[in-house]
C-alpha cells in the first residue's frame, strides 16, 4: 500500500516516539536511507554536527545537531538511543527554501561515560528524518579529561664537556587529551625557532646539538593538557671545560748550573665548572748544550769562587755530624728512664669486684643503668673462660607470667617526683596543637622515657618506641601518618614500583638515643634474584633519597630493615616520610594484587553492576576500599583471592562469562576489559577497578550465576564463581567484617609492651654480657630465627633490648609468651627458677 508523502513526517513521528516508549528494541539507521519513490533531495543534511569533545573535571558537555529538512532528530550514544526527555528540540523553518529545520541539544555527563569502561569509547551520533528518508550524522567522542600526576620518565642530572651534544629525557604523565610538552631553562621558556642549536625530539626529549658555556642551567620539563598542568623534577646541566696548555715559553739563558728552562700556563682554554685540570708540569728544564757553560776554570776569580764553595760544604758536614751525636746521647739517657719507671707497675695487681649475696637483704645489688652504656659488641664476643654463669634468685611465677593480679608500680631507677613530674607536664602540654586530630589514617601520642607504641588500626603500620629511647627528662608528642599516594609526590625512575604504603613518622629533627622500629606492610614478593629493594625518606628539602639498600647494610647505619613475606620492620634513629620501593632484576619479579568482588547490597532497578578492584594486598589499601564500598552501599560478594602480577609489561584483562541470557544480559560492549600494565606497576594509583554491568530481564529475577575471570597475559590469573541471590545473600561481608574492628591508637609506658618491663630488664642483663658457653643474646637470635642480623645487634649498646624490641613489634599484639619464655629458658641455663619475678620486686 502507497502513503502519500505528506504523511510521512507524522508516521515517522509517531514510529519513533513508540518504539522510545516502548520496550527499548533497537532501530539501526545508515548514513543515507532514502524512502522509495521519494525525492532524494528532500533527504536530511546536517548544518551542525556533534564534534569529539572532552568532560574536564566533572562538567557535563554539551553535544549539538541541526539538520534541513528534519521532522525528527534523536541521538544514539553507543548504540541505544538516548530518551526522549533527555533532548532539548527547537524547531523552525528556513527562509529561503521554507523547509523546516530542527536543532536538538543533549547533555553528557561523567557518570555515563564512566559506565563504559573497556576498549570501546563512548559515542554519540543523531539521526534526522524527513519525508524522503533518514540521515546519520558523524560520531563524536566523548572522553574524560584527566593528567596524571608523576612522570613516566623524568630529566636527570648531566655533566658534559663543551660542545658535546646533550638529551634530556621527558616522558609526560599519562592523560586524555595527551600532554603537550615544553621544556624550561631557568624558568625560561625553550624556544627551538629562536635557538637552532636545540630542538624537541617527537618522543618529548631535549636535545642539544653541540653543549656551549651558556647552556649551563636547570632544565624542567612541562606537560599539560585542558586539565592541569605538570612540572617534572628540575636537571642541573652543567657544562664544563676541560684545561689546555698554552704553548711552551722560549728557553730561558743558561744558568751557572749548567741549566736552563722554559714554561706553559693551562690557559688555552682554563678550566671551568669543574672541569679536569691540565695533566703535566708547567716548568720544563734539561741541560745547556751550547758552548756557554763551561767547566774550567779561566782565571782567578773562578779559583776563589769554587774554593768558597768547597769550604762551606765542609762546614756544613761538621755542622751534620754534631747534631747526630747530641740526638744519640739524649735517646740513650731516655731509653734508661723508661726502662727504670717501669718498675713501679709491678705492684698493682687486678681488682675482682664480688657480687652480693643473695642470701643477705641488707646488701643492695645493683644493676648497670643500660640507657647509658656505650659498649658496642664487635668480633669475637666470647674472649674469657665464663664460669657459671650469674642467676637470679627469684621466687614466684614464669618468666613471662604477669605481674601478679595486684596493682604496681615500677620505679625505674627514678623517683617518684619524676612519675608525678611527668603526669603534670602531660596536662600542660601543648607541643603540635597544629595536628589534625580525628583522622582516620593519623595516630599521634605523648611519649616519656618509658616509650610506647602508635598504631594507625586496620592498615598494619605502627611505630614502637622502646624504652629509654626518649631522653630522660624529655617529653614528646609523637605522629603517624598514613599519606594516600596522590598527596605525595614520589618519583619512580625506570622499572621502580611503590611496594608499601607512604608513611610518616614525626617529629622530625628529635632527638633519640635508641633505634625506634616502623611496620609497615608491601606487597612484593622478596627475593633478593628478582628484586632490588630500597628504603626511601624524604629530606627536609623534600627530594627524596635512597637511605637504605636492603641487603647490603652496614651495622653501623642510621637505618635496618626487617623484611619478611607480607610486612617489613624498620629500625631508624630520624623521623621522617619513607617508602619502600622496588627495581625489577627480572621478569620474575611480581607484586601481590589482592582481587575483590563488591555489588550493591540493594538492587532497585534492573541493572546490576558488579565491581571487581586490583589493588596491592597491603591492610591499607583494602582499608581504603572498604571504606569507599560502605559509601557506596556495596557488599562483597565472593572471597578475596590473591593475583601475582610480574613486570613483563602485559596488561590484566578482566572478563565475565556464562551469564544465563534467559535472565540476565551483560551490557558489555567487548570481550574483556583492560587496566593497562603502567596503571598497576607505577603503585600510585588508588582503587584501579572495572565495573560489569549486567541487566535482568525481568524485576523478579534475583538469582544470579556467573563466572568473573582476572589474568595477566601471559600470566597468572583467577577465576570467581559467582552463585548467590542479590536480594538476601550476604554471607561474604563477614569477611571483611572482623578486618574492620579497630584498635587503639596510642599505648604509653609498660602497657604498650607484652614482655613486662622487670622481666625485660633482668633479660637483658642477663643475656648482654658475653658467654663462652653461648647462653647469651647471639643464640637468643638463632632461636628466634634473626641470626642473619647478628652483626647489626652486636653494634648496638645492647643487643638483647634489639631482639626482644623487635619480637615486640613482630608480635603485637598476638604474640605468644610461651614461646619466647621457652627461648629464653632453652639457652642453657642451670636454674629452672633463672627468670621469675617475686612479688616483692613488681
């Protein structure tokens, strides 16, 4: 049946605006569909087409089509067709060819383009109709616009010599539109078309052909798009010049020594910004070969002349030959002297100082003060045959038993003046008022020479302050924070990863007189043939140094590291910001990715997004995460699984399969998605996830079975089975539940310790002194398994307060007594009764 054509424009309307209404099948349209019959040139053309645009921050962007003629224009945006009451439409009608004309507008906004997250971009296009057919406009691209913040290579230092050529390196940060670059000398824009001697290479680097004296400078690199705007690390270029000779000086006449010489300066050119000196001598001399110099004598005043030489010479023989008699004669008369004097040391003889006896109360034994020893334990530490060696005879409970049920008080060689002078100043202070208080990744406390302990709860860092590690008579407000990556500029060079979360510890600049010790966690997996692992601290200036590399330090070093599977224990006598960071050795070298799976906990539509997050499996980072689901109202929703991810520059892909099409329907444009290789190796970046979105059929459908699978390519990879009901299903939130009960943040005085403070004390003064028989801190270490840092303990005043410091910060606040009690009592000793504590002494 035949339509008149001037229906076509209402039965076009009234299509369209059903099938928008309707159950949402898709229409496909082609760039041009002409209706049969119809006249082609009444076909829709575009006066205004959507163009590529970029959403900067969180802006909505406006996409804008006008056609002639058009009875309908309706946007498509990745292949469904936006609503109706999402356009804005204006109509009207041309004044030269009286054909109407419409011009519709939509908004595009952060959230939707969000939604598409893989390979495919997101799109839009519009379709305009008329009375002979239907016309597709072009695509527009909508990306959002971001930077990154650190550079994927930086400029570095250089030294040339003159006129050699020089390339500094600039690789900008990640972002979408990509980065334009420009180079900086001494804040001074680097202009090619004015200088032909440099040039900006299309990979970003600065090249200069031939180095001159005035290309000495800072040199920054600058990148920046539509969102921000990004400055590297500045390079000190210096260039210098190496020292020439100048040409040799004629010959000088010949002397009376039958000589002569000549000279050069190392001028041609001098030396410059540090440049080599001349190599050589500036003098030369040699011989006179010319007729000049003779050796006879011609006449009388030639004979007087040498015959004063002669008897000066003689003179000064005789002169020699007095002065070694007298020398001879004083050594032997102090020869004797000593000799004599060293009769009077025949009469002292070793003192021995006998210990008290235990079984007289009158006599007080005391203890060495070991907060002011200075003895450091180097080489052999068993130089004398020990006898048995000194017990104590105590009475009541195990070693490592509490201190009765009753309450005590500890006197550490200190009146009590000085506990209630301490308690005084406490309520008086007000050092650091400027901290933030309440957060949630700070801790911070007021600390004596008693110590204690910081922890910031469910992130594993915390920082142990031993005892008498704070001066006595100074009282300080100590600081942890935990910093999330993105506030911290931390620059990662070549293969570099951030291993561990950024920490700092504070004040800087205080003083202690023992090594506190800081826990944190990281994520690789160490192994000293794949990684090369380094502690970094930020100085005062705010660059950032490599303080300590793990493996190879010294016992004498300001820094030592602990490292174990899943947590490192950093011993530093300086408060500061540090990190640990690791260097690929090999494509072996992976990092621990911890996968979580979270959805929402309720479900009011029919889509049904299903979060999948890689991140480093440290407790802070998946404190982070927690707390981001618990505002989004998500829910884990499989068990956590962990994913080893190796620096072979693959990718990790992330797909979902066997999704029952009878009642549910994956939105996913592609296969899988993709979080590239940078992303996740820089360490950097915070709560890298993809999301599935997947859309039930039907509002009653609850049930939901699939498969979630994460792989690197060529790599290791996981899979999830996911099974439960959307509605009611919340049994895997419990696993994260017991991970979120916190803690307390500060702990002062003996309360911060499992090992009670005497009994401390008393082992340490027993296992300081060196044995013969080996009881002492050495095979202590051994069974504890830290015989590897024997020569790091053996450099401090007491090595056994090193070892039980860093059981307590190993083992807080689980660790189990027993088994260091069994330690200590399995080193030899002949007393079972050796480390008890009497009630009388507590």
């Amino acid at each position: 049946m035949a339509v008149r054509p001037g229906l076509w424009p209402a039965l076009l309307g009234i299509v369209l605006t059903a099938w928008l209404r309707g159950s949402g099948a898709q229409q496909s349209a082609t760039v041009a569909n002409p209706v049969p019959g119809a006249n082609p040139d009444l076909l829709p053309h575009f006066l205004v087409e959507p163009e590529d645009v970029y959403i900067v921050k969180n802006k909505p962007v406006l996409l804008v089509c006008k056609a002639l003629p058009a009875t309908q224009i309706f946007f498509k945006c990745n292949g469904e067709w936006v609503r109706q009451v999402d356009h804005v439409i204006e109509r009207s009608t041309d004044g030269s060819s009286g054909l109407p004309a419409m011009e519709v507008r939509i908004n595009v906004s952060r959230q939707q383009v969000e939604k598409v997250f893989g390979l495919e971009e997101y799109w839009c296009q519009c379709v305009a109709w008329s009375s002979s057919g239907t016309t597709k406009s072009q695509k527009a691209y909508i990306r959002i616009a971001y930077l990154r913040k650190n550079f994927e290579q930086e400029p570095l230092a250089k030294e040339v010599s003159l006129e050699q050529g020089i390339v500094l390196p600039c690789r900008p940060p990640e972002g979408i539109p990509p980065a334009e670059v420009e180079w900086l000398r001494n804040e001074d824009l680097v202009d090619p078309s004015l200088d032909p001697n440099v040039y900006i290479t299309r990979e970003h680097s600065l090249v200069v052909r031939q180095a001159r004296l005035a290309d000495t400078a800072n040199y920054t690199c600058v990148a920046k798009n539509i969102v921000a705007r990004r400055r590297s690390a500045s390079a000190a270029v210096i260039v210098y010049v190496d020292g020439s000779w100048s040409p040799w000086s004629k010959w000088s006449a010949c002397g009376l020594d039958c000589t002569h010489w000549r000279s050069r300066e190392c001028s041609d050119p001098a030396p410059r910004n540090g440049g080599e000196e001349c190599r050589g001598t500036d003098l030369d001399t040699r011989n006179c070969t010319s007729d000049l110099c003779v050796h006879t004598a011609s006449g009388p005043e030639d004979v007087a002349l040498y015959v004063g030489l002669i008897a000066v010479a003689v003179c000064l023989l005789l002169l020699l030959l007095v002065l070694i008699l007298v020398y001879c004669r004083k050594k032997e008369g102090l020869d004797s002297d000593v000799a004599d004097s060293s009769i009077l040391t025949s009469g002292f003889q070793p003192v021995s100082i006998k210990p008290s006896k235990a079984d007289n109360p009158h006599l007080l034994t005391i203890q060495p003060d070991l907060s002011t020893t200075t003895t450091s334990y180097q080489g052999s530490l068993c130089p004398r045959q020990d006898g048995p060696s000194p017990k104590f005879q105590l009475t009541n409970g195990h070693l490592l038993s509490p201190l009765g049920g009753g309450r005590h008080t500890l006197h550490h060689s200190s009146p009590t003046s000085e506990a209630e002078d301490f308690v005084s100043r406490l309520s008086t202070q007000n050092f650091f008022r400027s901290l933030p208080r309440g957060t949630s990744n700070m801790a911070y406390g007021t600390f004596n020479f008693l110590g204690g302990r910081l922890m910031i709860p469910n992130t594993g860092i915390s920082l142990l302050i031993p005892p008498d590690a704070i001066p006595r008579g100074k009282i300080y407000e100590v600081y942890l924070t935990l910093h999330k990556p993105e506030d911290v500029r931390l620059p990662l060079a070549g293969c570099q990863t951030l291993l561990s979360p950024i920490v700092s510890c504070g004040p800087p600049g205080v003083l202690l007189t023992r090594p506190v010790i800081l826990t944190m966690d990281h994520c690789g997996e160490p192994s000293p043939e794949s990684w090369s692992l380094r502690l970094k601290k930020q100085s005062c200036e705010g660059s950032w140094e490599d303080v300590l590399h793990l493996g190879e330090e010294a016992p004498s070093h300001l820094y030592y590291c602990q490292l174990e599977a899943s947590a490192c224990y950093i011993f530093t006598e300086q408060l500061g910001r540090f990190a640990l960071v690791g260097e690929a050795l090999s494509v072996a070298a992976s990092k621990r990715l911890k996968l979580l799976l979270f959805a929402p906990v309720a479900c009011t539509s029919l889509e049904y997004n299903i979060r999948v997050y890689c991140l480093h499996d440290t407790h802070d980072a998946l404190k982070e995460v927690v707390q981001l689901e618990k505002q989004l109202g998500g829910q884990l929703i499989q068990e956590p699984r962990i994913l080893h991810f190796k620096d072979s520059y693959h990718n990790l892909r992330l797909s979902v399969h066997d999704v029952p099409s009878s009642l549910w329907k994956s939105k996913l444009l592609v296969s899988y998605q993709e979080i590239p290789f940078y992303h996740i190796w820089n360490g950097t970046q915070q709560y890298l996830h993809c999301t599935f979105t997947l859309e039930r059929v039907s509002p009653s459908t609850s049930d939901l079975a699939c498969k979630v699978w994460v792989w690197q390519v060529e790599g290791d990879g996981q899979s999830f089975n996911i099974n439960f009901n959307i509605t009611k299903d919340t049994r895997f939130g419990e696993l994260l539940a017991l991970e979120s009960e916190g803690g307390v943040p500060a702990l002062v005085g003996p309360s911060a310790f499992k090992i009670p403070f005497l009994i401390r004390q008393k082992i340490i003064t027993s296992l300081d002194p060196p044995c013969s028989r080996g009881a002492d801190w050495r095979t202590l270490a051994q069974k504890l398994h830290l015989d590897s840092h024997l020569s790091f303990f053996a450099s401090k005043p007491s090595p056994t307060a090193m070892i039980l410091n860093l059981w307590e910060a190993r083992h807080f606040p689980n660790g189990n007594l027993s088994q260091l009690a069994a330690a200590v009592a399995g080193l030899g000793q002949p007393d079972a009764g050796l480390f008890t504590v009497s009630e009388a002494e507590c």
